[in-house]
C-alpha cells in the first residue's frame, strides 16, 4: 500500500533499487523510468556500485536526481534554473553530507524533476526528503556492465537476478532479495 515509503525506506538504509517505470527514455541517460537509485549520502555507494552491481572504472561519476525546485538549495545555481535531461554540471554546496554524487572536482551532473515531467520519482524525492531533510537520489542508468538499458519487464528481472540490485521496483510491484 505504501510503495513510495517503502522504497525510500529502502534507500535509507543504503538499499539499491532498480526503478522501472513507464515507457523508457530516448538516449544514453537515465531520467528516471530506468533508473538504479541509491543513497547519495552513503559514504561507500560508489565503490559498491563499481565493484558489485556496474562493473565500471572508479573516477566515473554518478549524478543525482533532485526536486527542481530544492536544486538551487544544493547546488550553485539558478533558483528557477532546470535542468531536465543531465546537460550542465553545477558545483555541490554540501559535499561532506552528498558523497555519493559529488565528482573529485566538487560538481555533479544534475538532473532536475518537477512533478508534471515524471510524478512517481518526484513523490519518491519528497519521500526521502521527509525521511532525511535531502530531496536528492544518485540515479544511474539501470543496467550493469556491458549491457545496454534494460527495455522490457524481463530485462528488468533478469538484471535484477543477476545483479548485487537489492530491491526492484516494476511500476507498482515490489520484489525484494531474501537475504541468506
């Protein structure tokens, strides 16, 4: 019944989630409906993501997902600036506290979210906002090293098995690893 407090329980407590949702996006990025979403506050999430779940080279950066209108509040930059589709990186403001998202060079590649353009990832942004005073998620594309975007609910699955993923989130059905 509650999906979204769920998740962001989730993340919270530095669960990984595959986020499918909806048609999938056009392009190399994930904006949101194929999404792997992390906890950016979590000190170790991106050795984590690297080493078990996208198997790729350390200095690559991940980029957070943030309510539009809390951006500026986190980032330098414009109050009303948007910046829908990852084109522009912005230097963080609170670095210490958003490690998972923060580049050597102190910037992230920021996406912005309002809740017309995408209203299931923005409620769960307000979600973990509620729960940690922090309106942001890391967001990278959901699939794992090698492969391309998972595309239909099967890829998601399979990714999911095959993966270090630990919860999976397919429009409103919750699948979650048992732990051993």
């Amino acid at each position: 019944n509650d999906l979204i407090g769920r998740v962001s329980q989730d993340l919270y407590c530095n669960k990984v989630v595959g986020w499918f949702q909806g048609g999938s996006e056009f392009g190399p990025r994930a904006l949101g409906h194929r999404s792997i979403l992390a906890n950016p506050c979590w000190e170790g999430v991106k050795d984590h993501l690297n080493k078990k779940i996208k198997y790729r080279e350390e200095w690559r950066p991940y980029a957070p997902i943030v309510i539009e209108e809390e951006a500026h509040h986190w980032f330098y930059m414009k109050e009303t600036q948007a910046n829908s589709y990852m084109l522009m990186s912005y230097e963080v403001k609170a670095v210490d506290m958003l490690p998972g998202i923060t580049h050597k060079d102190r910037s992230a590649r920021i996406q912005t979210v309002n809740r017309k353009q995408n209203s299931k990832i923005y409620t769960l942004l307000e979600a973990f906002g509620e729960l940690t005073g922090i309106p942001i998620l890391l967001n990278t594309s959901f699939n794992i090293g090698g492969e391309p975007i998972v595309e239909t609910p099967m890829d998601a699955m399979n990714t999911f098995k095959k993966s270090n993923i630990d919860v999976l989130v397919m429009e409103n059905f919750y699948i979650h690893k048992l732990k051993e």
